[in-house]
C-alpha cells in the first residue's frame, strides 16, 4: 500500500470525505442502538455476527473518509490474486483495512442469563420447587422465587448450540422434563399439571408421648382410611383431590377419645398432622355386688 499526494486534479474533495464521514458514522451508530434495545433478545449467533461486520463497515468509511479528507491525501492498495491484477484506492481502502481487522479481533462468548418461568395450569405462578438445566459438560440447579421464577446467570452463549435438558420438580405437581435446543436467551415457560393424588401423613399419641397403634384414620365421607402401625405413623393417598379442597381427618380407637382435624390442602405432601388422643375413662366394678358376695 503506498500514500501519495494528490493529483493536481482532485476527483474527490475534502469536503465529500467528510460528508461521507459522517453519514457513515450515523448510519453506524443508528444500527448498533436499534439492534441493542430492539434485536438483542430475539437475536441469534449469525445475526450478530452480520450486524457486528456491517457495523465494522460503516465505521472504517467513517473513519477512512475522515483521515483521508483531513489530510488531504489518497489511497492506493495494489495487488495480483489467481492472475487477476486489482486496484482499490481512496476509502475503500480504509474499509477493506478495517474489516480485515476485525477478522483478527477475538470474540470471546459472552454469557448471557436464562430465565425459566413455572405456572399452574391456570397461569398462576407456582413459588416452589427446583429446576435443573442439564448441559453436554456440566449442570445448573436452583429454587423457584416467590414470583415463580428462576434465573440462571452467566450461561455461555455458546450454550445456544447445543441441546439443554431441562428439569422442573415442584411438591404437588407433576414433574416436567424437555430436552431442547433454545433459540435465544428469552424466558422459558412451563407449565406444571397438579399431581393426581395427594398424600396425608401424621402421627398418633398419647398424652405421655407414646404412639398408638392400631388406630382407625378416615377422611370423612370418603371410603378412604388406613390404621396407624406401630409407631403411631399412617399414610392416606387421597386421588382426585387439589389445591384448596378441604378435608376432615377422623380417629377411631376402642381404648381413646375420638378426634377429627380439618385441613385445607395447600400441597401434594401434607406430613406434618399430628393426633394427641386420651384415654376413656375405665368404669368401676358394681358395689353392690362385690358387698353380696363377701356376705355369702
């Protein structure tokens, strides 16, 4: 590449460089905010490397055009290629300079944050559970916020190519696994089915902390009842039950008072009822009949 001084009749004038110059410059910097606050999120890998060069572009004919008009001065990169003699001159050669450049920049790749939204299945956010983000080489796991959500920062954006499994476990649901290739880094959502039975567990006990075995344990007004074993402990499952039903656990035991709680089901595992029973009172043998006997 050689610079010479201008020939004493310009074909381009200073003043042309610089309008080009800063036309470039616009149009530049026009696309990178247009595409940073309108195309990020629904961008892909491609996309931003076409937008990255076209930005490259216009910069090197702003910049170039600027040098060249400011100095006065002109251009020329010569060349033979497969038998083909080529010449460029002015500008172009700032642009063709610029781009070849830009190939030598090493793009690094940037992480990006993954958002992965829960819903029931009347769109309410459901505010419990773990989701697990399965990768080739590695695995991400975290709680559901109080908003039904989780986030998941710096993920590679490299991820984007390959395939991400995606597991979602909530107490009450049924359990959501997809194994996917996202387009982008928008918000995942899902949503979870409520489990179709749910589970009640407890214990019964005396006043002196002792289990009781051998206890009858009913869900009033249903045909579903189970007896407590020997450490006091019983499990109903309770199918076609869900959220916000309410039901009434009864006692039974030929040996104690009877005793019945009502629950309000609020998750698929209810594990935490507790009974404390007290005995019936033992009736007394008949007086009369004790003093007959001593007199016979």
């Amino acid at each position: 590449m050689t610079t010479d001084n201008p020939p004493s009749t310009k074909t381009v004038s200073v003043t042309t460089y610089l309008i080009i110059s800063a036309i470039s410059l616009i149009v530049a910097s026009g696309i990178g905010y247009y595409y940073l606050h309108y195309m990020k999120q629904g961008g892909s890998e491609k996309m931003d490397d076409r937008v990255f060069y076209l930005i490259l572009v216009l910069f090197g004919m702003a910049a170039s055009a600027l040098i060249f008009g400011i100095m006065n001065s002109y251009a020329t990169l010569k060349g033979i290629e497969s038998n083909v003699t080529y010449k460029f001159t002015g500008p172009v050669v700032g642009v063709i300079l610029t781009v070849l450049g830009g190939f030598m920049i090493p793009k690094g790749s940037s992480d990006q944050m993954l958002t992965v939204r829960i819903f029931d299945e009347d769109k309410n956010p459901i505010t419990k559970g773990r989701v697990t983000l399965t990768f080739p080489h590695y695995q991400r796991e975290a709680s559901v916020n109080e908003k039904g959500m989780v986030v998941f920062p710096e993920i590679p954006y490299d991820q984007l190519r390959n395939n991400i499994a995606i597991n979602v476990v909530s107490d009450g649901y049924m359990p959501v696994n997809i194994d996917t290739l996202l387009p982008n880094f928008d918000p995942v959502s899902l949503t979870l089915a409520q489990a179709k039975i749910i589970r009640l567990a407890g214990t019964v006990k005396d006043a002196a902390d002792r289990p009781i075995r051998d206890v009858d344990i009913t869900v009033d007004g249903t045909p579903y009842a189970t007896k407590t074993t020997n450490d006091g402990s019983f499990q109903i499952p309770l199918p076609d039950y869900h959220f916000g039903d309410r039901v009434t656990v009864v006692t039974a035991h030929p040996a104690y008072e009877d005793k019945q709680k009502m629950l309000n089901i609020t998750s698929g595992e209810i594990d935490n009822i507790e009974f404390v029973l007290n005995p019936l009172p033992i009736s007394n043998p008949t007086p009369t009949n004790n003093a007959k006997h001593k007199k016979k």
